[in-house]
C-alpha cells in the first residue's frame, strides 16, 4: 500500500494493492512519509474504503477537516458498531466528519442550532442516542471542548440514516416526525402509554419505517381482492381498527397518502399487539 495525501501524522490517503483509493488510519502512518512512500501495514489500525465515484468529493471534504475530528469520528463509529452490534458503511465517516466539523465552527462562533427532532430522536431511537451521548464524551477526549447535549441527536440521526443506506437525511428526519405524530395519535386513542421497550413496540416501529418509506417513494401496494383479512380484523379488533383509521386519515390529510386495505390491516394487527399488554395513562 502506498501514500498518495497526508491529512496529518495519522490520518493519509492511500492506494491499496488493487488500485484503489482508501482513507487509512493509524498512529504514525503518515509521519516522516512523501508521496508514493509504502505505508507500514504495522502502523494501520483502520481502514475505510469509499465509494469510487465520490472519492474526490471525500477526499476534499476530508483535506479540509482538523485531523483529530477524523480520528474522532472514527472512535465514534467504533463505539457505534458496539453499541449497535453491526458493521456500517466507509461512507459514514465523510459524512460524520463533515458534521462535526460543523459543529465545532458552530460552537467556537457561538452559534446554537438547536435539532427540532431532539425529543423524538431519544425517544425513537435510544440506542442510537446513546451512540450520540457517547459521542460528545469521545469528542471532549479528543479536542477538551464540549458540545451541548442536543448535538447527541443530530450525531444518532447520523447512526439512524447509516442503518438505511439508501435514505437520504431529509428523508430519515421525515421519517422520525411522521413517526412521532403517528405515535401520538396511537397514544391519545387508547388513552396509553406505550411500552417503548417492549418487542411488539420495536416491531411496530419498523413496519411503520416501510410504510412511510413506500409512501414517500409512492411503491403502494395493489388492492387486495375483496373478500379478504380486512373483513375479519376490522370486526375482531374493532378500536386498534379505528385508531388505524385515524392515522390514515391523518397521513391523508397532511401528505395526500393514501392507505390500502392491506396495510390498515397490518397497522390494525400490530397496533392490537403492541397495545394489549400496555397499561392504561393514570
């Protein structure tokens, strides 16, 4: 493997044996190193490797970033694979580096951009809020400077969006507050407080993540023929059917989607599931 561009000591950009571009990284690797010099495979701790047709666009966004938010970043995605027990993508680091960066100018200006989805996001995704409060630990480590605890969730947003790899941000804080209405309507109607920690409670937000999905992607499913599931749930589970109707109704009203039979039979399965067992708002 060798040098192509030090970002700093430990930090460079390399070409590996194939010919491609990666960002490596280690104590040292690019200490006392020209162009073309072979990298010590002995001093390399991490490797990532990007996508090839946005590898300029990285490298530039990188070359602009101080080294120790790189090395940052990457303790931060370290502690977010451990965290979430999962392998996430090279490209996570470019775009994390890139919003830590911009959030240390924020800070040392004085700017505070408060994330409107702060409460959501620690209710939604907790695991992904603790990778972000683990974050700002990681950070003050590395730079004695202490970000303010609503930066935990725009860095879980982050950690949320690298799990869908094909969602754009926009798309992923879309997906929280359209959540969080939903789940509000569902909590007012049956008078609840939902069990957040229950498996029902995790199965019902992943179903709901394809449906909003499918509709901002307008992939509804085909009608189902009419005699059908729907005929017996909407009986058997008379209120969780009409909370899904309410929830159709909502998502008519503010987007224009419209909800199939087959999915307000799903949302009435999964709403009767996940309320049975919930106890009731004192």
């Amino acid at each position: 493997m060798k040098l192509k561009q030090p970002f700093n000591n430990n930090v460079v950009l390399a070409v590996d044996n194939s010919g491609n571009e990666v960002i490596v990284m280690g104590k040292g690797v690019g200490f006392n190193k020209r162009k073309y010099d072979m990298i010590d495979e002995a001093t390399i701790d991490k490797i990532y490797t990007l996508n090839s047709s946005h590898a300029n666009y990285s490298f530039k966004i990188l070359d602009q970033i101080p080294g120790e938010y790189i090395l940052a970043t990457n303790s931060i995605i370290e502690a977010g694979e451990r965290i979430l027990d999962m392998k996430l993508s090279d490209a996570l680091l470019i775009t994390l580096a890139d919003h830590i960066n911009f959030a240390m100018e924020r800070h040392n200006k004085g700017i505070l951009m408060k994330n409107p989805l702060h409460w959501e996001v620690k209710k939604l995704y907790p695991r992904e809020y603790a990778v972000g409060r683990e974050a700002l630990n990681i950070i003050f480590r590395f730079t004695k400077i202490k970000l303010p605890d609503f930066e935990a969730s725009s860095i879980a947003l982050h950690f949320v969006n690298a799990q869908y790899q094909q969602e754009q941000m926009s798309e992923t804080m879309q997906i929280t507050e359209i959540t969080n209405r939903i789940l509000g309507i569902i909590s007012y109607h049956f008078q609840m407080r939902l069990d957040e920690n229950s498996m029902n409670y995790s199965r019902f937000l992943t179903h709901l993540r394809y449906f909003i999905l499918r509709q901002l992607n307008k992939e509804n499913e085909a009608e189902p023929e009419p005699i059908s599931l729907y005929d017996v749930i909407k009986v058997r589970y008379e209120s969780s059917f009409e909370c899904a109707r309410k929830i159709a109704k909502h998502l008519q009203s503010e987007y224009g989607w419209h909800t199939t039979q087959d999915e307000l039979t799903y949302l009435t399965l999964h709403l009767h599931r996940m309320t049975s067992r919930t106890k009731k708002i004192d």
